[in-house]
C-alpha cells in the first residue's frame, strides 16, 4: 500500500504539534521554576533565580528557527523493530519523560547523520523536514528502505505506513516501477533491464538533487547569516563532533561554512560536557561577526560563551612590523620547540624554600601552610615536591599539568582538613574556597608560573631564565668588508672609530 506525499506531510504535522506542545510545556515549566525560586530569600535566592532564569532562556531562545528538523527510524537497542525518532535543535520529552525530540549533538543523532545510504546501518528511514517554525512545508527522504511493518510518526494513531512500500518482483526483487500489464498481441515490448541496467538507474537516482538543501541555501543568502544544523552534511558532522582534545583547523575559501562548522563545534562541545560554555572564548575578526556569533549560539542552545574582537585582545596599537628575516624565524618549525622550551623553563621548584615555614618541633621539617577560615593546614616540603614531580612529569600540556598540580595539592589539604575538622571537610564549597585561596594561588604561580608575556630579553646572550638557551642555532650575518689596508687580528671584529662628540656652545655671555 503506498502513501501519498500529502498523507505524509499531515503525519508529520501531528508529530511537529506534538513536539511543539511537549517543548512548550517544558518551557512554561522552566519559567515557573524561576519565578518560584525568586521568591527564595538571600544571596542563595538571588543566585537560584539567576540558574533558573538562565536556563529557561537557554532552552527557550529557538526565535524564528524550526524545533525539528529530521525523522529517523530505527531500532532503539539492535534486534527491535524501527521506531521514529526526531531530531531537533532541542531535546524534548513528553509528561511521561519518554523522548519526543533527540538533541542533534546527542550520540544517537550523531550516528544517524553520518549514516549514507549506500551504508545505512540499522536507519531504516532518514527524512529532512522542512518546517518554518512549527508548520511542516517539505521534506526529503535521504535513505527510504522498506520496513518490515509500516512506522506510525510519533503523537499520531496507527495507520498506513508513510514510508512507501517498494513493490515486489515474483522473485522476491525490488520492482523499479509499477507492474507491467501483459502486453497485447502482436505488439513488441522493449527486454527486461538487466541487473546491471538496474544498478545503474539506483546510482543515478542517489545523484539526484537535494530540493531542501537547494532551498536552504538560496534562504540563506542574506546578510544574515544562520545556522547549518537543518542542511549539516556528513563530512561537516565529522568536523563539528572530532576529539575535543585535538586542534582542529578547518580550511577553506570565503562561504565554505568555516565559521558555521567552528560554532557548531562550540555547541557540541559545551552539551556533551566536554566544556564549559563560560571556558570558551570566540575571537572574531570584527563585530559583524561577534553579532552573527550572538544570534547563531542562542538558536543551538548555548549561552554564556566568551566573544571578543581580535584587536581587543591587547591594549594599543602594533608598534611596527618585523623584518623579513624575523618573519623567516618565527615561521620555522622550530619555533614550536623554542617556544616550548621557554614555557618549561618557568618551572620553578626551588622557589618552594621562600614559601615554607620552619619546623615547628624537633623531627619536623619545613611546610607549606595554607588558612582555611580559622584551621591552619600543613602539608610538608617533602609531599609538595613530589606532587609537583607527578604534575610536571606527567603527560599533557604546560597549562593541563599546571591545573593538575593544583588539584593534588588541594586535594591534600582537603585529607588535612578531614583529620582535623571532619565536618567542615565534608563542605559544599570548601574545595572552590581552596582553590581561590590566597596563598594557593601564592603557590602555584611562584613555583609554575603562567605563561604570559615577558619583558623582551636583550639579546640572544640572555641568562636561560629570559629564553638565552632555548634558542637554535642559526647562521650568522655575513662579515662586513673592511677598509683598505686594515687588517684584523684572527677572531675578532674590526673596530669602529665612533665620532668624537659635539659640544653645545655656552649660552651665557661673557663679563664686559
């Protein structure tokens, strides 16, 4: 039994309502959440209300985009039967808490995009939907097999399948049109096609123009620029979802979708907890990007993301260019060496003995000590060096092993304070007062400092702290031509006559 494409377009309807309703549902939730909250008195009501408020915005804030925006059926676990799934720019569930919308950075949404339909996998249906806000205008079938029993969408009754049923040769084969009738006598009917003929026809077919993406992208030429989460390829996908712990550079001409790719990733990033959104910082070349930033982030889900300008991360202006020649070097490849080297030459552990106190009684040796409110916590020299060995010698980079360092060390102070006050140990919030103690953060700057700008050294001949060692060597300049009858002895250079130097005439005046 085959389904028309306006039967289908009214079961997805019923689904996108339904969706719709859920999400809206939810949201009002949210936003009674805040305002019960507010009624919370002190700064632990100030700071509810302010999480409560956040949140609402962040799931609400879809503005002019579409909730959904595919269907996939498959199979919940392997071996079941497909059911649908939709895919949206939010995650959605119904009274019940059963899922109604998958997040697309969700694992589940992330296998079903990169699935093609030369390898589906266990999608049996992936259809692009075309919905301008809540109201379904198209869609696309990217993979369509045949069920084995017709697949109701979601938030509507059971009722003809709206996945079209191929029809069946008498050898159990796909038929690639309609049945042929008997042909009549005397009338001569082109042969069959054969299985090579019909392989053919399914590549052209796979070939076929994408309506939705052409639509997308003719939508999309304005001076507005807008996400790419509805028309996202596979190759994009595999971009935005890479190893968070690898850099990613993505090249390419101007409207290739690099800035789309990159936020896209942000997004990601920040759902699957691979980040914070507050610990991601957006530079941009100027604002009218930063405002593309603004609007594109909010419609994904993600706020609080830090945005600057690229001339804003420094104060003034450039105060000249380099040479050629300096442009050589800092281009090299070993510069990613030198530059290495100078960081790991802040690593400072014997900057420990001016932050230890005396031994306090015969036996003991010097230690670190940290106050914690009205506790004096003591950790011994001895346990401080060999937390900053297993930091500095463990894996990772220069900043990554740094943070390391500064959670054992508070991680030892917090064993400290268990023995000492066992119930303010089991604090909330002790931990992030350690963290942000004075003499923590005294700690691990004197004996790792940050990486950060330094006072440009002399020369080259400057001490191993100020970098002198970390750089390679290089070819010298040319000798400079000498003089006619000049000689210079083996090893030295020749020596320069300086000018003598000019006097100022007096200005006073002689006694007459």
């Amino acid at each position: 039994m085959s389904t028309t494409r306006d039967e289908i377009l009214v079961g997805e309807q019923r689904a996108v309502d339904h969706a719709y309703d859920c999400y809206a549902a939810k949201l009002a939730e949210l936003r009674s959440g805040s305002t019960v909250v507010a009624s919370a008195s002190g700064k632990d009501g100030i700071a509810n209300r302010a999480e409560a408020k956040a949140r609402a915005e962040a799931y609400g804030g879809l503005g002019d985009e579409a909730l959904v925006f595919a269907r996939v059926d498959a199979p919940e676990d392997p071996g079941q039967e497909p059911r649908p799934w939709y895919i949206g720019r939010r995650g959605v569930r119904d009274a019940s808490n059963e899922p109604v919308v998958l997040l697309w950075t969700s694992p589940l949404a992330k296998k079903w995009i990169e699935a093609g339909p030369e390898s589906p996998g266990e999608v049996v249906l992936r259809r692009r939907l075309r919905c301008v806000r809540r109201v379904v205008e198209g869609y696309f079938d990217e993979i369509a097999l045949a069920p084995s029993r017709p697949v109701s969408p979601v938030g509507t009754v059971a009722g003809p399948s709206v996945v079209p049923e191929p029809e069946r040769t008498a050898d159990g084969g796909e038929a690639e049109g309609p049945a042929e009738s008997p042909a009549p006598e005397g009338e001569v009917r082109p042969p069959s096609p054969s299985p090579g003929d019909v392989a053919r026809r399914r590549r052209r077919k796979a070939f076929q123009v994408d309506d939705l993406l052409l639509r997308e992208l003719q939508r999309s030429r304005g001076r507005r620029m807008r996400d790419i989460v509805e028309t996202i390829r596979r190759d994009q996908m595999e971009l935005v979802t890479g190893s968070p712990s690898d850099i990613l550079v993505v090249q390419g001409g101007p409207g290739t979708g690099k800035s789309a790719v990159g936020l896209h990733r942000v997004t990601w990033l920040v759902d699957n907890e691979h980040f914070k959104a507050q610990d991601i910082l957006v530079i941009g070349p100027h604002q009218r990007f930063l405002d593309y930033v603004g609007r594109v982030l909010p419609t994904l889900g993600t706020r609080d993301v830090n945005v600057v300008r690229l001339d804003r991360l420094w104060e003034g202006g450039a105060t000249g260019d380099d040479s050629p020649r300096a442009r050589l070097v800092k281009s090299d490849d070993r510069m990613a060496a030198v530059l290495r080297r100078r960081v790991e030459h802040d690593y400072r552990p014997e900057a420990l003995d001016g932050l230890t106190t005396a031994p306090s009684f015969e036996g003991d040796e010097p230690a670190v000590v940290v106050t914690a409110g009205s506790t004096t916590l003591r950790v011994p020299k001895s346990e401080v060096l060999t937390l900053l060995g297993r930091a500095h010698g463990g894996a990772g980079p220069f900043r990554e092993r740094r943070d390391r360092f500064r959670g054992l060390f508070v991680d030892r102070l917090l064993r400290e304070l268990a023995d000492i006050a066992p119930r303010r140990g089991q604090a909330d919030t002790i931990r992030r007062d350690l963290e942000r103690n004075r003499r923590v953060e005294r700690l691990v700057e004197r004996v790792w400092p940050s990486p950060g700008p330094r006072p440009r050294p002399a020369g080259r001949s400057a001490s191993p702290r100020h970098g002198g060692s970390c750089w390679p060597a290089s070819p010298q300049p040319p000798p400079q031509p000498q003089p006619p009858g000049r000689t210079t002895a083996p090893g030295r250079t020749p020596a320069t006559r300086s000018p003598p130097p000019r006097t100022k005439p007096s200005s006073r005046k002689k006694d007459r």
